[in-house]
C-alpha cells in the first residue's frame, strides 16, 4: 500500500512540479517583468521541489496516523518544532 501510494502521489505531482522548475523564469518575466523573474525564479523552483517531497512524505504520514499511532507523527513534529525554535533563536542572535 505505501509503494502504491508513494508512486501514485509521484506521478500526480511530479509533472506539475518538473514544469514548474523548467518554466519558473518565463511564467515569472511574463507574469511580473524582467526585473521581479531574475530575483525570484529560484525561490519558486524550490518551492515546486518542496512541495514534491512534502507531497511525499503524506502517504507514510498518514499510513502512521490510520494505524492508530499518532504518537509518532507528534514526536516527529516536536523535533521538527525544536529545530526550528533553535533556528529562529540563532537567526535572533545574528541580528537577522
């Protein structure tokens, strides 16, 4: 069931995040001009890779939680959580 998922939930996003990623720079200069498309184009190509492993990572996630063990998705976010608490005190620190 999980291979099936994850191959499934694959091939649904993967076309749309691929397009994304190879026409970022013209969807952008289009939609906003020049100047906007050459400072932001990267910023929407990881955006399209974040959200196919994000797409990802939803099938085990709630292959866990139909099992009846949502404790460990809530340990998984806690450490998440923990990280990025401690990112956002260092980037404090840095004056950032």
């Amino acid at each position: 069931m999980l291979n099936l998922g994850v191959r499934l939930t694959a091939a649904s996003v993967f076309p749309v995040g691929l397009v994304t990623v190879l026409s970022a720079h013209l969807f952008l200069r289009i939609w906003i001009g020049p100047t906007f498309e050459h400072k932001s184009s990267l910023v929407l190509q990881l955006l399209a890779i974040g959200l196919l492993i994000n797409s990802l990572s939803k099938v085990p996630s709630n292959l866990i939680q139909a099992h009846g063990r949502s404790d460990i998705t809530a340990a998984s976010n806690d450490r998440v959580a923990g990280v990025h608490l401690l990112h956002a005190l260092d980037a404090e620190e840095l004056g950032h």
